[in-house]
C-alpha cells in the first residue's frame, strides 16, 4: 500500500499537523492522489503561498509559508 502524508511542520521542525491518504487500490490512486495534493495546496494558500506557487512545488515536495512548511511526503507501507 502506498500512503501520501500531507505534513505542516513550524519553522523549527515540529510537527503541526498531518494528514495520510492511503491507497488500498490501484483503481483509486488518482482519486487519492488528486485529494492529498489538494490538501497540500489548501494548506499552503492558508500559509499565504499562491496557488500557482503552491501547484509548482508539489513537484518539490515541499513549500514554505508564512509561518510553517507544508511537506508533501510519499510512502509504501
């Protein structure tokens, strides 16, 4: 199974929040996938990052905002 984790860490590394999307099966990995990236991307308009900005970095996996770091992290389980 594969797990995409939608973290938001404080500038100093901690832990603010995470949000996990499991995929179970093949057949919904983009659904899953289309939902965990749209989390990243609220999460970093909320930390002021623009839209566009915020859809560029998905590729990096990470994005800094305001005041955290929106990470977006994959995984096999």
């Amino acid at each position: 199974m594969r797990v995409a984790s939608v973290i938001k860490t404080d500038k100093n590394g901690f832990i603010v929040s995470m949000d996990s999307f499991g995929i179970y099966e093949e057949q919904i990995s983009d659904d899953v996938t289309i939902e965990a990236e749209a989390k990243f991307i609220e999460l970093s308009r909320y930390e002021g990052v623009h839209e566009d900005n915020a859809e560029d970095a998905l590729e990096d996996g990470f994005v800094e905002g305001n005041n955290h770091i929106i990470s977006i992290v994959w995984s096999n389980i």
